[in-house]
C-alpha cells in the first residue's frame, strides 16, 4: 500500500501551512477512484448507496487515523456531546434567551466599536473592532420598498439581509455594518440601485447603547462588477466574481483606514468575520477571508445539493440541463468550498443540518461531533476540522405591529359603522375580487416560482366545495405588468393559475392583484387578521419560512410544509398545522379544519401571540453576535493589535473545528482508502525530534536554505529599503503566470514580455508558478535572467511568496521568503491523473481541508493551503504593499495547470498567449463545471495575443490601452 503523511502546520501568520512528503511513487490512482455516469433514472440510486459508501469508508478512514490516542469513551458516539444540531437540543429550539446574556454581551462589547461586512453579493456589512463582512450577491436589494417577488433572485433572502444589517447596527459595540451587493445601472431597474451608498436607518432606538460617530451605522454599499448596464440573473455571475472580491477588497482596505482613523487610534479597523449568504457570496466570502485573514461565516439559505435532487426527482431534466440551466456544478462546489473556509454556518433550522448539509461532502454529522468531542478533551485532530453548524433563526421587527384583540366579526363592524380612519387602498384592491367580501379569508403571500406550488394550493381550493363556502382565497405574487414579458418559468406558471381559475370557476372567491408596494405589506397581514384569516405558505420545502413568522406576529394560525423550517417554527409557537405540500387533499383538510373550527384558531392565535418574541432581531443578533465573540481573533499579520474579543473560556472548544493548535501535528492520508500498517508515516520515517522549532524546521526545509530573516527587519537592508513600497508605485505590474508545455520555454516567454514592457513606464514583473523557489532560481540561471529584474516571486502554486534579494553573503539563494505568508509543501509526481474533483471528495469526506492542484501537464500534484493559490497571492500583494490590482497584467496561456480558472478573472488585465499550453486541456477534460460557466471570456479586461513573439505581445497591450500605438 502506498501513503502520503502530512503534516500540517499553524503558525502565526497568513496562511495554514501543510508539509507533505512522499513514501512511495508508484501509484494506482485509477483503483482509488471511479466515475459513475447516471443518464438513467434508475442509477440515482446506485448514486446514493456509493456516496453512503464513501462517506462510511471516509468516516472510518479518519476515526481510525485518530485512534492512536483517543480513549475508549471517546472512539463511540458521546451520550454528552453537544452539538449544533445534537440530540441534547432536540426538544426546543436552541436561543439566546435573557437579558441576562445580552448584559454580559453588553459588559464585554461596551468598549468595542465593531465593524461588521455582510456580504449577499448585493450585501456587505462592517463593524468595527469585532468587524463582520455578509456577502449577498445577488437580487435587488435596497432599504425601503424592496421589489420583493419581482423576481426569483429579489425574495425574502433580500429582506432577512437587510434586516439583519440594521439590527445590527442597533446592537452595542456595533459601530458600523457595511452591506456589500451589486450595483446595478440597467434601464429596468429603477435608479435607487445604482446609488453607491445608501444609509439604513434603525426602525427602532430602544437597542441604541453606544455612542454614534462619523462613519457609524448600517449602510448597504453597492459594488460595480459584471456588465454596468445589465441586470444579470445570479446564474451569470459567477465569471465576474473575482472582479467582485478585487472591489470588495478595496472597500474594506479603505473603510479599514477611514475607521483607524476615527476609533482605531491610527491602527486600520480590519472586519472581525467575513460573512458569505448563499452560494456565490460564500465564494466571494472565502476568497476575502483568505486575503484578509479573518474568519468566515457562511449561511446557505438553499443549497444547491438539495435543489438538484428535487429537481432529479420531479424528472423534467437531466442531469446535464439541470447544470447547464441553473450552473449547479459550480453553485455546489461553491458551497463545498465555504464549508472548507467556514468557521461557523448559521442555518435556520435542524433539518437545514441534519437533511441537506449532510449531503456534502465536507460536512459529515457523526464525524462533526467525534472531532468536537476530542477538542472539547484537549484530544489531536490531527489537522481535521468541520464548520461549527448552528441555528439561528432570522428575525423580525415587531415594534410596529399591534395585533387586534377580541372578536374578529366584531372588529370589522365596529370599523365600519365609526371609522376613525381611512381604509389602506391595498384593501380595496383585494376586496373588490370578491362576491361575497364578508367570509374569512386565506391567505398566501409569495413569488410564482413553480417550487413555491401554488397550482397544488388552488387546486386544493377548488375541488374542495365546503373549503370555498366558508372562505376565500387572496394570492399576493409579487409584481407583474405583462405575464408574456416575465421569465419563463414565471410565465408559464402564471399561465397555469390562471387555467384552474377558469376550470373551478373561482371569478368571486379568489383575489391576485398584480401589484402591491412593500410597504402595504403590513397593510395585507392586519386585513387578513380583521378577517379571521388562515395563513399558508405551500411550497414543497421551506429552508425556513419568514412569511410565516411575519404572519404570526399579527395573530394568523399557519399550514405549511413539513419539509424544512416550518416543523421548527411550530415547534416553537405551536400555532397551526403542518401538512405534506404535495398532497392536495392534506392541505384542504387542513385549511378547512383551522377555518371551520373556532376553538382551534383561537388556541392557535393564543399560542402565537405569546411565543412570538423568540423571533425577534434583537434575540437573533445577541446569538449571532455570541458566536462571533467565540471565534479566534484574526487579522492581517503585520496588523496584530489587542483589539477584539477576549474569548471567556479560554479552553472551551469555540465555535471552530479547525483545530488551531492542533495543526502542527502528524496527519496520515491513505489516498488509496486503506489504513497505514505502520508504514510510511512521518514520524517513523523521517524520524523527526519533536523537541525541534517546527518553524525553523519549516524555512531550513525550503530548498537550499532561503534567508530566514524577518522581512520587517532586514528588507531595508537586503532589497534597498524603498523596493516594496515602489511596488505599489509602479505604473503597471506584469504578472508572468504562463503554465508552458515545455519548461524550456519559460525563460524564452519571460523576455518577451520585459522586452514589450519597454522602457516607456515604470513596470514591476512578478513570476507566477507552480515550481518552488529553487527550480525559479535554476530557471533564471538557464535564461540568464537576474531574480533583481522581479519585483516578487509567488510559488508552489501560490503557497508561498518570495522577494528578490541583492545579499549574496553565505551558500543561500538570493530570495527572501516573506514570513507574513508563508507555507511550505513538496509535490509529488504522478503519471495516472484522476480527477481533482475527485481528490478534493475524498480530502473533504476525511475532513482535510486541501487546495490539490495539478502542474506541469499533470506531471506533477501540489497540495496546499484551502485558501493558498495565485491570485489570492496577488490579493495579499494588494492589502500588504499597496500593489493597486487595476494596474495588473497577467500572462497567461490558453490553458494551464487546474488552477487556471482563478488567474483569468477579476480587475487586472490579462492578455492570453496563443498556442501556450494547450498540453494542459486534459487536466480540465473531466471537470465538474465547463469554463465558460466560470470565466468571463466576453471582457474588454481579456484579450488574446497572435503568438508569443515581441510585437504580438505589444499589440495585446496597446488593445489593452497600456501603451501606446
């Protein structure tokens, strides 16, 4: 059997460092590894039952890597354990229940001003001292009147976010919360979107307990990435992401020094978390908590795993238009990405955990609670770790409801015969539906998305005659002008409610106005309780259910879904019944029976009205600001400061599985799936002392000796003093980040470019590579190119970043690595290439977190820090020495090693060689997305070269305006 043993390591810097070292070259990769093609419906199981075979093999795999010092207690599930989502918390729902905790969170934060990001790719939010960036992509968003329904990417994840950024910013030692989104310029929005800035204003002041200063509050701050006039479905925005992180990196670098400035003392105010909601933001938001070396958050709201099962099971596509129409490969591996980045992941509810997380490869329940449970002993994980899962659920503001009291009938004849007010115009656009207006009403308030099922709902409605004499039916589906101009999804769902309103003859008992403000929302809720009315919410699945909630606040029983949140929801306020949404006769009876027996809704609306507080913002932002406060304080290294949380129990477990001080330990990895006999471990072949500074071990281990000073203190006396902060003076900088088929050609490539650089500005260089530091140094050698002519050197991958350095004193190589970011790896050769997908499962299923990456034509396997690669390189050049992004031009060729996809997307400029590494096409040939979901081939920042000859270089520049005709 053949092994890798891996050791990993954690010090005090940028980046986790992994060593890995070789035991044996012949490998079988092809015997570890299989590839299942399911084009019939009948292999979907034979898909599970692999996947529940994996999952049991990797489980074991890691269990018995960590056998060597687990006691007997610890090797079987723990009776004691708590977790996230355990047994111990099953009976209620897990809250931050007094104001008791909210004192203590007071106490601790009094001093604090906390800059919070929250990002949606459409949110970001900032706080200062403890700072947390939410990420929301996607959607419009805005503060007041939000469009929700207009789309299927404006629901109520917009709402929850926005809410959230404003509660927030009520909380103490919140100072300030930035919410990151899209700016949007198009003709079909309104102009609102466009705005750069927008304040939030609190709803509420009863929570303001700190003092308000110059930058402080809530603010949604709107991102330009992707087309400027285009409002762009989230499905097309996953090549503009990198553009999107590169912006968001530059709004957090500046906000950080404006706050500094204010309450830091001068120091930069950097966030405290970064916060990823839904699949692409959790993306973005890995990839700024790796430049910026703060903790993430992620909260997936739905996930793309669950979504293409129910997509599967309804059987209208296959499995290859289901990714061709939703991306959801690349939305998949974008959540299987913030579960490798994620220190904590907030879900709404149990089931979110227990039912679809558990589908992921990197989140396995059982191994969860057996890692928690060694942490909590003071036990190695041998550089394991698993996302903390916890359940929060979203809030709501309730300061400005006032539920009616009494009896209901009565309420409305008083109103009638001695109004003291004006009826709200949305009530008479409702009413103005029905014959008979009088009868209590049902109430359903959502988008026409078809996983929503209405037509089941009305349906239900309409063959069931006792339902229809006793109430009617209002419909509120967001927005519409003309059904043919909507999507077509919408469309044709719309189509089909409209063909049962003819076929039962619902004219007279069913209302669907085609337009309502946000703000009349509210308006619709109290009708409905003046009617004594019935809410339901009938979608298949509810990842959690805000309707709900907000229909509880004005008193409304509910029938929703089992399948989701709605079982917590009822769990808690107990007022209304679940039903199996599919099945139209179980949603009339249970309608009928709420409507028809009065004693029922009335115990119901008791209930609700009493428990209804759980769910307030207030409660939710004291858990969530709780679970920030447990997180391990980061920051830029070079950065370090007293500022932030003081953890109160020091050797409690914290909210993290990543085992911080744990990852200097041995860690075995069987890539073929078969337990280490002794054999080919670190300890018992290298026979390294424990008793040795593995730092030190680390740079002696780095190729002949790298000079091991502090960059701090010797680059002023090794590279001139003035030469990294010139990086960031440099007009433009060069980026050589071609993946050649024949390394003999680099050298050739890399005076190409220096001489179409020219002499007309000055230009920094930096060479972009997977070879470590001492085959860049013998390819210079071989080209007669000196290290001086680069500015840095980003290598292995981009695990580890090196600057040239003039000492030629003692038998070093004339570089000097950079200790801020650093980690150290060896690579291995291969000669049978499995797929990467595939080593990340298996890496992700034993709860190893690995950037695997093939190089050189697949000759070659580097395997490196989760977050390490060579654009997030570039991103620290960025944050560390000023190096302005816009101003970069990478080199790349027309393929290259399997990280490749990162290098061509973001702010900089890249120009394409022709005819340059076209060897490296197999390496993609098996992906689990195609590059085009991924990159954006069609920007003006990308151009392709004729060749790689000087005045084929030159012209790429001149299209890219860099110099002149």
């Amino acid at each position: 059997m053949h092994f890798y043993s891996v050791s990993l390591c954690a010090f005090e810097h940028y980046i986790v460092i992994f060593n890995f070292y070789s035991f044996a070259c012949d490998f079988n990769f092809v015997s570890l590894f299989y590839l299942v093609s399911f084009r019939l419906e009948g292999e979907e199981a034979q898909h599970k039952a692999k996947r529940r075979l994996e999952r049991e093999r990797g489980r074991r795999e890691a269990t018995a890597d960590m056998s060597e010092d687990l006691s007997e207690g610890e090797k079987g599930d723990l009776p004691g354990d708590v977790s996230g989502h355990g047994d111990s918390v099953r009976g209620r729902m897990p809250r931050i229940s007094s104001v008791d905790v909210m004192e203590t969170l007071a106490n601790q934060l009094k001093e604090k001003k906390l800059y919070i990001v929250l990002i949606r790719h459409d949110l970001h939010f900032y706080m200062t001292s403890h700072v947390t960036a939410v990420i929301h992509l996607h959607g419009l968003i805005r503060g007041e009147n939000m469009e929700l329904g207009r789309d299927s990417d404006t629901g109520g994840q917009v709402k929850y976010v926005v809410e959230l950024a404003r509660a927030l910013g009520t909380m103490p030692g919140v100072y300030r919360v930035d919410l990151l989104t899209r700016q949007v310029s198009a003709p079909d929005v309104d102009w609102s979107y466009a705005e750069p800035t927008e304040m939030l204003s609190p709803r509420t002041t009863e929570n303001l307990m700190q003092e308000l200063g110059e930058s402080s509050g809530s603010y949604i701050i709107r991102i330009p990435f992707g087309p400027k006039d285009k409002y762009m479905p989230k499905e097309l925005l996953w090549p503009h992401i990198p553009e999107f992180v590169d912006c968001a990196l530059s709004h957090i670098r500046q906000m950080s020094k404006v706050l500094g400035e204010q309450i830091g003392g001068g120091q930069p105010v950097w966030p405290v978390a970064i916060h990823g909601h839904y699949a692409d933001a959790g993306d973005s938001a890995a990839l700024l908590s790796g430049a910026l070396n703060v903790p993430m958050l992620f909260t997936g709201h739905s996930l793309g795993r669950d979504k293409l099962k129910q997509l599967l099971k309804q059987g209208r596509q296959s499995r290859e238009e289901i990714n061709t129409t939703y991306k959801i490969m690349r939305r998949i591996e974008a959540e299987e990405l913030s579960l490798d980045a994620s220190e904590i992941v907030i879900t709404s509810t149990r089931q979110e955990i227990e039912e679809q997380w558990r589908l992921y490869d990197g989140f396995d329940p059982v191994l969860e609670r057996k890692l928690r449970a060694r942490i909590r002993r003071g036990v190695s994980c041998h550089g394991r770790f698993m996302p903390r899962m916890v359940v929060i659920p979203p809030g709501m503001e309730f300061h400005h409801i006032v539920p009616l009291d009494g009896d209901m009938d009565g309420d409305v004849e008083r109103n009638e015969e001695n109004p003291t007010s004006p009826d709200p115009p949305i009530w008479s656009e409702i009413m103005r539906f029905f014959s008979n207006p009088r009868k209590p009403m049902i109430l359903a308030l959502t988008r026409p998305d078809p996983k929503k099922n209405i037509t089941t709902l009305v349906k239900a409605f309409g063959e069931c005659r006792p339902l229809r004499e006793l109430a009617n039916l209002t419909l509120i589906m967001g927005n519409r002008d003309n059904i043919d101009e909507m999507s077509g999804t919408n469309a044709s769902m719309l189509l089909s409610f409209l063909k049962l309103i003819d076929k039962y003859d619902l004219y007279g008992q069913l209302a669907c106005p085609k337009h309502h403000k946000q703000y009349e929302v509210p308006d619709i809720y109290r009708l409905a309780a003046k009617t004594k009315v019935v809410f339901i919410n009938p979608a298949f699945i509810e990842p959690f259910g805000l309707t709900l909630i907000e229909a509880a606040a004005y008193g409304l029983p509910t029938v929703a879904t089992k399948n989701g949140g709605p079982v917590d929801i009822h769990r808690v306020l107990d007022n209304g019944l679940l039903v199996y949404t599919h099945d139209q006769q179980s949603i009339a009876d249970a309608l009928l029976k709420l409507v028809s027996d009065k004693q029922l809704w009335a115990r119901c609306r008791q209930n609700v009205l009493k428990n209804i507080h759980l769910f307030s913002w207030p409660e939710h932002c004291k858990a969530y600001l709780s679970r920030i406060a447990k997180c391990k304080p980061r920051q830029p290294h070079w950065q370090r400061s007293d500022i932030g949380f003081e953890n109160p129990e020091p050797n409690s477990p914290g909210d993290s599985l990543r085992d911080i001080q744990d990852l200097s330990l041995n860690l075995k990895l069987s890539l073929d799936g078969e337990k280490s006999e002794g054999t080919g471990t670190l300890d018992n072949s290298l026979d390294i002392d424990d008793s040795v500074d593995r730092k030190s071990n680390l740079e002696n281990a780095v190729n002949g000796g790298v000079e091991k000073a502090s960059l701090m203190e010797k680059a002023d006396q090794n590279v001139g003093g003035s030469r990294f902060p010139a990086m960031r003076m440099r007009k433009y900088v060069f980026v050589i980040a071609v993946d050649c088929d024949s390394v003999s050609d680099i050298p050739k490539i890399i005076r190409t470019i220096m001489e179409a650089a020219g002499k007309e500005y000055p230009v920094g260089f930096i060479l972009s590579t997977s070879f470590s530091i001492s085959e860049v140094h013998s390819l210079l050698i071989s080209g007669s190119i000196s290290p001086l002519d680069f500015d840095a050197f980003i290598c292995n991958s981009g695990s580890d970043v090196y600057y040239p350095s003039s000492s030629s004193e003692g038998p070093g190589l004339p570089f000097m690595v950079d200790l801020d970011y650093q980690s150290h790896m060896n690579t291995v050769g291969v000669e049978k290439v499995p797929p990467v997908k595939e080593l990340r499962k298996l890496m992700r299923i034993q709860a190893l977190r690995c950037h695997v990456i093939y190089c050189q034509n697949g000759t070659t396997l580097n395997i490196i820090p989760i977050l390490a690669s060579r654009a997030q390189a570039l991103r620290y050049l960025y944050i560390r020495w000023g190096m302005e992004l816009s101003n970069v031009i990478i080199f790349a060729g027309e393929c290259g090693d399997t990280d490749y996809e990162g290098l061509l997307g973001g702010v900089h400029k890249t120009v394409i060689l022709k005819g340059i590494g076209n060897n490296a096409l197999k390496l993609h040939s098996n992906r689990s997305y195609p590059l085009d979901h991924v990159l954006p081939f069609d920007s003006p920042n990308i151009v392709q070269a004729e060749g790689c000859c000087n005045e084929d270089v030159r012209a790429s520049l001149q299209k890219l305006g860099v110099i002149k005709e």
